[in-house]
C-alpha cells in the first residue's frame, strides 16, 4: 500500500512537473513551408508530424511563397515555426530582403540544419538548335522560376542577370512551371529545392529531358557577389536521365522560430527533429542531411537558446557568429 501511496505521488509530481514546463507552450504550431512541387512542402509535412507525435504539440503545415516570405511570417509573429534558405536569411537580417526591404528581421532565430538547396535546370529535349542543355542556351528564352518571392526567384533570376543571361521570366507554383515546360509554353524550368526535386522527378519519369548546372566560370561569378553560397556538385543518376555531374552552387536551410518561442519548446523541437533521422528520410531523402552537426555551417543567424542549448548538451560547438542573442 505504501509502494502504491509513493509511485501515485511521484507520478504525480511528474505530471506537474511536465504541467508547469508547458504552461506557457501554445496549443498549437503552425509551420510556413512553400508551394507544391518543390521540396519544402513535402519535407515541411514531416517536421510538422515529428513535432505533432513527439513534442505533442499539434502542428499544421502553411504553405507559402517560400523562404523570403516564411522569414517574414515568422518576424511578424503570423507562424510560430518556418523554413528558410540562409540567403533570404542574411539578407532579411540586414534589411536587404527583396520583398521587405528596409526592415532588418532580427526576430528571427535559427533551431535545426535541414539540407542545401543546390539550384539547377532542367528542359526538354528537342531537336538541332532548339535544344536547350546549358545556361548560355537560355539567352533570349523564356524561364519558369517557381514562386516570384521563392528563392530561386529571387536569386537565380539576379544571378541570369550578373551572367549576362537574357530571359524573360515566368512565375508561379513549381508544378505549375512544370506543366507549363511540358506544354511548351516554357524553354526550362529553373529552380533550386533538396534533391530530388519533386516536380523534376516527375517530368524525369513522363518526357526526355535535360538537366544541367554552371559551368566553372559562371560558379565562381556567382560566389563572388554572394557569400552565402558554396560550390556544388548533382551527381550522375540523381535523375534517372541525369548522365553526368551538374556543377551549381548551393545554399543550406534551417528550420527557424520567433525569439519568443517558449525556450523549452524550441530545445523539443530541436531535439525530436535531429533525433528523428530515420523517419525525416522516409518522409524526403533531403533530409539525410538533418544533422545535429550541420548547425556549424550557420554563422551569422542566431540560435534560439532552446537549441542552442541541446547542441551544448550533445558536445556541438555552433559557430561564434551563431551565438544566442537577447
């Protein structure tokens, strides 16, 4: 009787215990991720199910323009948790954002590495001439970017124009791109999401395709005038019509949150989400990348304390520049 006495008490000092740690934990997460076709909607719907069974926090997923946008929804307390590129990134924090210029979004802090985001290019294949396989190729053509505020909108658009690239642009939801390159309505479809690319996949599967990257040079064009990405390599057989190697550049992304995020929800969130490899890859192999150890290639976002505190736990050091801010 007096075990029975001792093990109701201590299972409740438990149950208060985890009461008073979520008390101030909403009741609900709302997650920012991007449109249909690229990768972030798919791998978005796998954090939200991690955090929804393991943090037990119900989580929906929203999606949006992408990256650019998610920083802002995220700045402006409109979703607790979203997804970004570090370039959107970087510049949302020095108040160069393109679609909220002015504003310095320093809210904002990093809590888990997802992936990079490698960009490249893909066309159908056509006959003589018309045959649209490499960047110079697309002088003159007419490109899908995905979402105007995507990333690869943004960036890959300003990049054509430092290259001296000449396109006109099309915008719009990634599998609408898609459809539009089958269509003939679009020369190439350009766009940049973990690999595989979803909607790249699919048109792998249905048409005789292109896929193709920079060339050296225009790599190191690239690099010089943005230094938040790093040289890249899609290797042969990503696609099945893939032969040979792709050189891009690439960008990482982390999963981020509002510093008001609850400390020790934003220490779950991290910790369910780096500890829960396995089923991030089931969800999309991009996330094979999902790695505590990753958190070192941010170096200038600041890290919740909430993660920053689990990577101190599990021995990783997150660069000085990612230092927990107020």
């Amino acid at each position: 009787m007096y075990r029975i006495a001792l093990s109701i008490m201590a299972l409740a000092v438990a149950s208060g215990s985890a009461m008073a740690q979520n008390a101030n934990w909403p009741k609900s997460l709302t997650l920012t991720t991007a449109s249909p076709g690229g990768t972030f909607a798919v791998y978005g719907q796998g954090v939200a199910a991690v955090i929804s069974d393991v943090v037990k926090v119900p989580t929906s997923t929203m999606q949006t323009q992408g990256p650019n946008q998610n920083v802002v929804l995220i700045q402006q307390r409109r979703a607790e948790v979203g997804m970004t590129t570090m370039g959107p990134a970087y510049e949302a924090w020095n108040g160069t954002l393109v679609i909220n210029k002015d504003v310095k979004h320093t809210d904002i802090r990093a809590l888990f590495p997802m992936y990079e985001t490698p960009f490249h290019v893909v066309s159908i294949q056509k006959s003589g001439a018309a045959d649209v396989k490499s960047m110079k190729d697309l002088n003159g053509k007419t490109v899908g970017f995905g979402p105007a505020a995507g990333t690869p909108g943004v960036y890959m658009t300003r990049w054509f124009k430092d290259l001296g690239i000449n396109v006109t642009a099309r915008f719009g939801q990634g599998n609408d791109m898609a459809s539009q390159l089958t269509d003939g309505r679009l020369d190439a479809f350009a766009f940049g999401a973990g690999l595989p690319i979803p909607a790249f996949s699919e048109l792998d599967t249905t048409h005789k395709v292109n896929f193709f990257g920079y060339t050296d040079d225009e790599v190191k064009q690239i690099m010089e005038k943005a230094p938040y990405v790093a040289p890249f390599t899609i290797k042969a057989g990503t696609y099945k019509q893939q032969t040979v190697d792709n050189k891009t550049v690439s960008m990482w992304n982390f999963g981020i949150a509002h510093k008001t995020l609850p400390e020790d929800l934003a220490y779950a969130i991290t910790k369910a989400v780096l500890e829960n490899n396995q089923r991030m890859v089931q969800t999309h192999s991009a996330a094979v990348d999902t790695l505590a150890k990753n958190a070192t290639t941010n170096r200038f976002l600041p890290f919740h304390p909430g993660a920053a505190r689990y990577y101190k736990e599990i021995g990783v050091a997150i660069d000085p520049g990612a230092a927990p801010q107020p």
